[in-house]
C-alpha cells in the first residue's frame, strides 16, 4: 500500500487534513542567509562573482565571452532539433499565444460631462528576465517555461526579453531550449543559473543589464533570491513544490486519477498529490494503480518518496463535501473527474487552474491547451492567479480636470484635506481659487 486513505470523518484523517491546510509557507527559509550573501556579492562584484559561482557549480571552464549565447551558437540549435520537435513547439506556441492575448488590457479614457477626464494608461515594463532551469545538467530541457513565461511578455510588449539558464559542465545550453526561445523572439541569452543569476537580473553586471521584472520556476535558492529582490524588481510569484488535487466520484477511472497523482509526485520528492473521493472502493483501487504505475516510471524513486512522504487519499460522503474540502485547501491544480464536472464549477472558489473531465490531464495545461502553467501554490490560490500577460503590465492614472469642473470641487477637496490635516493639500485648492 502507497497511500493509506482516511476517511474524513475519522481522527486521522481529521489531523491529516490540518497538516495540510497548515502547509503554507512562502518559502524554504533554510538557505535564506546563503542566497543573501550571493545577492550582495553579485551586487558588489558584478561579473567577478558572477563568474566565479558558474564556475564552481555548473561549468568550470566558462569565461566572461563565453556567458552570452552567441549568433552561431543560436543558429547551430535549429540543427539539433528534429522536425518533430519543431511540430510539437509550433503547436504549443500558437495555443498559448492565442489564450494569452485575450488578456491584453487597453488604455481607457472617459470624460464626464463637466469636461474632466480620467482614465488609465497601460504600458508594459521596460526589460524581463525569465529564469529556466537547467533540468538534470540539461539534459531535460523545460521548453515549456520558456513559451510559458516568454509568450505572455512578448503580447505585452516588452522591448527587451532576456533568457538566463545554467550551462552544462561544457558550457553549453540545450539547444531545444535555444530553439524556442528564439522562436518566440528571445535572443538574449545568458549561461548561467541559481540564486547569481537572479542577482545578476535584479543588480545588473557589466555583461547582464538589470531588468524590470523576473519570472519562471527554479530550487529553493532560485525562489529564495526571488523572496529577497521582490519590491526591488517585480517577480511572478513565490512558488513551492508542484500540487495537485483530483475530486472523484465513484463513476471515476482509478488508473486516469493515480497517473495524474504520478505526473505531479515525479517532479520533486516534495511534491503534493491528493484524492478526494466520495468512494472507498475507488479510493483502494487508485492505490493498488499507484504500485503498479510507479514501476513504469523513470523517476520511480522521486515519485514514491512524494507519495509516501505527502500523498493522501481521503474518502468523504458527498461531492459537496470534497469540493468544499479542495476550496479550504486552494491547490494549484484542481481536477474535477467526476460524472458532470461543469455542474460543479460555480462551487469551486479557489484553484489554480481547474481540469474538467477524465481527458484533460494537468499534464495537457503543462504543453498546450493554452493557459498558463506557471501557478500559485501553497494555498495562495486563495490570492493570486496565474502568470500572464498583466504581469509584465503597468497602469498608470490619467486626470485632466477643466477648470469648472475644478472649482465646482474646490471646496469639497478643501474640506477632506482639512479635516486630514493636510493644509498645504488645500492651500493648493485656494491659491487657484484666488485667480479664478
């Protein structure tokens, strides 16, 4: 047996729900002095340190030239991709490009019949950094945050995207991850990884100009340096192990639900999977399906330890009662298997993305339905949503008042300031009222 289920209702599956309603934490705290003392010598040093932590942990014979993916480098990419690949990039391109420009907002203006005008000027920032895990010495490159994160600042508008990535021990970066990134029009790309670059993004080197907003996934020392630049340069988010919750009724198929418990325990051996099902009988079979399915797997080690350490299965009485128990809960990914999925949705309140049906694996938002997989985790569902267009946005107001309207509110604005005690405010209304 992986994963003992508990009914709800019972003392321990009580406690097991606590544990983890209680699991939030912003993030793994542990190396918090460590990556504080990278940002500082990033800061002070610049490309001297910068050079010397790649060294020392990706590639030990980089250089200063080297740091930067040349022309040659980006052009000789395309010949290491297979045309199958370039189907598979193509598609997911075009299915998250087209789901990301809807959310583009525009500019507005109004003018009131006073003649004032207000409204809301949208522009996107400056400069991104997008942050891309090496993925085992690059070895599996993570294409998928590249288009995730890249897509979305290019519909904003961003004039500068730069890409930074660690190298492998050659000094050189997967070239799946070249090829996408230049086909969604990232040329600028730097060799080098962890909490030094995110410092090298946020500070600025003389070989890495600073950017204006940083987002993708990365270890605890990636999110950690994320934590501490945050109000410096603005970041996606703050993200934790991979989640998911599966809502299944007795009409469920145990073999779909414990694959897509497997799709999230692989990632890392923190990683949360959970089922919340009306049915005992569904409840032991996806169990019995886990010990199969985990043989099957290459990360069979990872996923078991997740499993093991974190996974859970609790059986309840209605599907009302586990949808409840998934809004208290506010996972990242939300998968409603059940007999009429879309019956349920108005009930669900917090989730990170929803998957409606037996076919739409969390693995489908990963690659190519289009919305976003970069998602909030650790309950913060309740507050946050995914990465998209509007996180490379700016607003600022715009008000332009006649001067009727103004003095038809001079006295009003008078008496607010000085009831605030803020007098200057006011003499600021006067002093125009005087040379009305």
């Amino acid at each position: 047996m992986i994963i003992n289920p508990l009914q709800v209702s019972s003392p321990e599956g009580k406690e097991r729900l606590i544990s983890l309603l209680d699991r939030f934490q912003l993030a793994d705290t542990s190396c918090r002095e460590t990556v504080a003392d990278i940002l500082n010598d990033i800061r002070t040093r610049g490309d001297e340190a910068l050079l010397e932590y790649t060294r020392k942990f990706d590639s030990p014979d980089m250089t200063i030239v080297q740091l930067k993916a040349t022309p040659e480098e980006l052009a000789n990419a395309y010949n290491q991709v297979d045309d199958g690949l370039m189907e598979s990039l193509e598609l997911a391109r075009k299915r998250i490009q087209d789901f990301h420009e809807r959310e583009m907002e525009q500019s507005w203006i109004v003018t009131r019949d006073d003649g004032t005008i207000t409204g809301r000027l949208v522009r996107p920032v400056s400069s991104a950094g997008l942050y891309v895990p090496g993925g085992q010495g690059g070895k599996t490159p993570l294409v998928s945050s590249v288009l995730m994160n890249g897509i979305p600042a290019g519909i904003a508008g961003v004039k500068r995207r730069v890409m930074v990535t660690p190298p492998n021990a050659e000094g050189a970066v997967n070239p799946a991850l070249l090829v996408a990134a230049q086909e969604i029009g990232i040329t600028e790309i730097y060799k080098t990884g962890s909490a030094w670059a995110i410092a090298a993004l946020a500070f600025g080197t003389a070989t890495i100009p600073a950017v204006d907003v940083i987002v993708g996934p990365g270890n605890q020392f990636v999110t950690e340096a994320k934590r501490q630049i945050s109000g410096r340069v603005g970041i996606d988010m703050i993200a934790g192990p991979s989640e998911v919750l599966i809502v299944a009724d007795d009409q469920a198929t145990p073999a779909f639900i414990a694959a897509d418990m497997l799709a999230q325990a692989e990632h890392d051996p923190q990683a949360l999977a959970i089922l919340v099902t009306t049915s005992s009988e569904i409840a032991a079979q996806t169990d019995a399906e886990l010990e199969r399915q985990l043989k099957l797997l290459s990360r069979e080690d990872i996923a078991r330890k997740s499993l093991t350490d974190r996974g859970t299965i609790l059986v309840c009485d209605t599907l009302g009662e586990a949808v409840s128990i998934a809004n208290d809960i506010a996972i990242e990914h939300l998968e409603m298997m059940v007999s009429d999925p879309f019956s349920w949705l108005p009930k669900i309140q917090h989730a990170g993305a929803i998957f409606l049906g037996d076919y739409s694996p969390e693995a489908c938002g990963d690659y190519v339905a289009g919305p976003n997989h970069v998602l909030p985790t650790m309950g913060t569902a309740r507050i946050s949503s995914a990465l998209g267009v509007e996180t490379f946005l700016k607003k600022s107001s715009l008000i332009s008042c006649s001067k009727d309207a103004f003095l038809a509110d001079a006295d009003h604005i008078q008496a607010l300031a000085q009831l605030e005690g803020l007098t200057a405010h006011a003499r600021s209304v006067a002093v125009r009222m005087d040379k009305k």
